[in-house]
C-alpha cells in the first residue's frame, strides 16, 4: 500500500481590519490554486484560517519535505498576497520573508507540519491550528497526550500504547534535537519541554508500533527574519485510536486553558482559548490566542471531514476559564508576567527604545 502524506501549511498573508481574521476573497483565491494547480500532486485539500492565518491542509503521495507541494502552497500563499495588496489588507504577505520559491519553503516563513503513513483500516486524524502564539504551545498538550495518564487512560489500558512515546525534542535557539524515551525519561524531558520559548517537540513516536503519531510545526519567524515580524502561530497533527490515543484523550488537555506566549504584538503571556472555525477571530487586546481542532477521516488520502470539535459546547467552561485568566493577565499590564521576559523581547521593538536610552545609561557609583 502506499504511504499517504498529510501536510499542513499555513502562513499570514494578510488579516482583515487588523489581525482578527482572513478575508473570504484570500480562501478562495488560495482553493482556486491549488484546485487548478494541484489536480496532478493532490489526492485532497481543505482552505480554512484560524485568526489571521490562512491554513492548507493537503493530502499527497509526494513524501514529505516535497520541493513540488512546497512550491505548490508558497504559489498559493502568493496568490493570496496579491488579492490582500489589492484589498489593502493589514500585514500582506507578513509570513512570506523571501520574494521566491527556493526549493524548500521551511526557512521562508510559513508554518509546517507534515507526516508520512501507511493508512490503516481507520485513520482518524486532529489538527490543531492556533493564532497568536508560538510553537511551544504545543508542548504541554503533546505531554498530556503522550505521557500523561491521568490524561489519557490508554497509556493504562490499551496494551499496544503501555510501552510509551518517544518525544523528539527541538532546541531551536542552538538548532540541535534529542529523542526522550518515555515514560523511563518524562524527568530528563520536563526540564526541556517546561521551557517552551526555546525548546519545542517536534514529533511523537509510537514505541509499540513503531509509527509517527504526531508532529508540528517549530518555525520560529523572529529568529528566521532576525526582527519580530509576528508570532509563528503553530500548527499540529495528531493521529487517534488503534494503538494511539483516542480521540476524546487527545481533545481532554485544551478543556483547561494554559498559558502561551504571544498575544499582543507577540510579547506578552495569555490564555490558550479553545474556540471554532468561526470563532477564531481574536479581538480583545488582539487575543486572547485561539486554538481550533478539526477532524478528519482519512479514506483512501480523501479528507471525509471536517469535525470542528471545540464547537462543542462541552468547551464552553474552557472559554469562560480563559476569559478570567485573560482578565487577570491584562490587569498586570505592562509588567510580567504578563509582558514577556527581557531575553523573550530581543526581537521586538525593545532593542529600538535600549538603544534610545544607551547615552543615558551609565555606572552605578
């Protein structure tokens, strides 16, 4: 049987009034490319956004990494920056840091997130899809999904999850990674993944199965374009049931909203709000940052689908919860910890108003 690859891009092109939301006229600018020049690469796609970005999830037999699926959605994101120009839309072409395709579109500003399988008899598939935050936001709920039993009850039970995960782990300030083999070093990782700033997981490894469960995306746009050009909001794909976690464990860790930096101007701390397709236009102070699940049914590469899961109203004490966390934070506001740190701000407009103030720094006597 063949190997499906199911890749997820995404990148801002430009947001409507602000940085809430895409204009209809960029998805269907975005579908109409890739319906015309992905007929001979695509086995199936899905145009959506979540805030300010626009997403294309696209299924393929190109393997990952395809310098031609690539292109395709770089081409796409183009063509949708042209539409946002012509609409004067805030940001156009905010992710895309390069003016051409070079090959490889990792390194150009767009998120990625791709994964190569066999597809079994049932392939259940989430992804997640956040504004207004950045990789590392991902952490926590990977480990709950993954390493958490009081989260997911299958690391007890199911037989073919009880030998554990293993974690890939990115360091993406000195551009290195590592593999944690849990549960035997959930200790050793925590001291990593509890830093989600610079430290992210990449990719989760069935040990039963020896299969990729999931994966996301760990570009950071600050550290690429050496300037805060925006926050790099994640994406991420979680594969579900027969030796990996249910659907329902894999949904559990957002019913209780953590903390994630971006939010405003990407620099400070706020609450991950589990939200719907149509309620992911984040307003208030530009957030709070919004997280959106979709699930599909993989059949044969076709995308049966989309489930918008946090629609649900079973998340409506999630948004309440995350209403009086974004209420405390602003109270706080200019001072961390809702701010981000100093080391965390190196990329915003901080080092414009250090240097400002540098004659008038001097020695303590």
């Amino acid at each position: 049987m063949a190997k499906i690859t199911l890749s997820v891009i995404k990148a801002d092109v430009g947001g409507i009034v602000g940085h809430s939301d895409v204009h209809p006229d960029l998805m269907k600018s975005a579908s109409n490319y890739l319906a015309e020049h992905g007929k001979n690469l695509l086995i199936d796609y899905y145009v959506t956004h979540v805030g300010d970005d626009l997403e294309l999830i696209m299924t393929h037999n190109q393997g990952v990494d395809s310098s031609e699926i690539h292109k395709l959605a770089w081409d796409a994101f183009m063509e949708a920056t042209e539409v946002a120009r012509q609409l004067k839309l805030y940001g156009a072409g905010q992710d895309l840091l390069e003016d051409s395709f070079s090959g490889n579109i990792k390194g150009l500003g767009p998120g990625v997130a791709e994964m190569e399988f066999e597809e079994r008899p049932s392939e259940p598939v989430v992804i997640f899809m956040a504004d207004k935050t950045e990789p590392g936001a991902w952490n926590l709920p990977l480990y709950k999904i993954f390493a958490d039993p009081f989260n997911t009850a299958g690391l007890v039970i199911d037989p073919k999850m009880h030998q554990g995960f293993d974690f890939e782990v990115h360091d993406l300030i000195e551009n290195k990674k590592v593999v944690f083999h849990c549960p035997e070093e959930i200790y050793d990782m925590l001291v990593f993944i509890g830093a989600p700033g610079r430290y992210c997981i990449k990719s989760v490894y069935s040990r039963t199965l020896n299969e990729i469960a999931a994966t996301s995306s760990t570009q950071r746009l600050n550290l690429m374009a050496g300037r805060y050009v925006g926050k790099d909001d994640p994406v991420c794909i979680v594969r579900c049931q027969s030796g990996m976690p249910a659907v329902g464990e894999v949904l559990e860790p957002f019913s209780k909203p953590h903390l994630v930096s971006g939010w405003m101007r990407g620099s400070h701390h706020g609450p991950l709000m589990p939200c719907s397709e149509k309620a992911s236009t984040p307003t208030r102070f530009d957030g709070p940052p919004r997280v959106v699940a979709l699930g599909f049914q993989l059949c044969n590469g076709k995308l049966v689908g989309p489930q918008d899961y946090f629609a649900d109203v079973a998340y409506d004490r999630a948004r309440q919860k995350a209403n009086e966390i974004a209420d405390y934070m602003r109270s706080l506001g200019p001072f961390e910890p809702h701010r981000l740190s100093l080391d965390e701000l190196e990329y915003t407009t901080m080092p414009q108003v250090m240097e400002k103030l540098a004659q008038r720094l001097v020695p303590i006597e």
